[in-house]
C-alpha cells in the first residue's frame, strides 16, 4: 500500500533508481536532475527530490533540505548551460488544477528564449 493514499509511485522513482535511463545533469544525496524528453523550450530540466513525495501539498518540514536544494541545483544547471545571464523561468505544478501531470513534485527549469508571460489572465 502506497504511504500517499490514492497515489502511486511514478517513472521517475525509476529514473532516480537508474532503471530508466536519462540524460542527468546532476545527482546528489537529495535531489536528480534530468532533460525533459519532450522539452518546450531549449534548455527543460525537470529537478525532482529522490525521496517521493506525489505532490507540493504531501511537503513536510523534513523536506526542506531537499526543496532548497532543487533551488540552488536550477541556477547551478542555468549557469552551466549558458541561460542564467539572459533569465529563465522555474515552474512547480501542482495536483489537477495546476495542471501536474507526473504525481512526483518537480521543478521545471526553462530557458534558452523569451519564455512569455506568466499566465494568460481570464476576466
């Protein structure tokens, strides 16, 4: 039985695991970093935490070490990857609403281009 009731571990438990394969550009004790296999923009990094954790509303206390280091791993791989000096944009979705499509949290790091505006604002 899963600890997250109505959850299910994801594909990316095994990318973590190394069962899948991916294009890593950073692992550690806390955090994975691999190319988005079907990238919107240039340069798309998901960053996800390797303990799982299905979504922003599962975070406890205990993985703030983790989430701080998704932070400090995204400028890390924009400074890498030459996007930093001219921006780029840091996404965490979150369940249905927020339009989550893989249930472990993950930070998208997107860049390379004008990334647009924020959000399209319905009246």
């Amino acid at each position: 039985m899963s600890e997250f009731p109505g959850y299910e571990e994801t594909l990316f438990s095994k990318i973590i695991n190394g069962e899948i394969p991916s294009d890593t550009l950073y692992k550690d004790e806390l955090v994975t970093a691999f190319r988005d296999i079907s990238p919107a923009m240039p340069t798309h990094v998901l960053i996800v935490p390797n303990k799982w954790i299905p979504t922003m509303d599962h975070v406890t206390q205990s993985d703030e070490p983790a989430l701080g280091r998704m932070l400090t791993v995204a400028a890390k791989i924009a400074r890498d990857e030459g996007i930093a000096e001219d921006g780029y944009r840091l996404i965490i979705n979150c369940k249905d609403d927020g339009h989550q499509e893989v249930m472990h949290i993950h930070m998208h790091l997107l860049g390379g281009h004008k990334v647009g505006p924020m959000l399209i604002r319905k009246k």
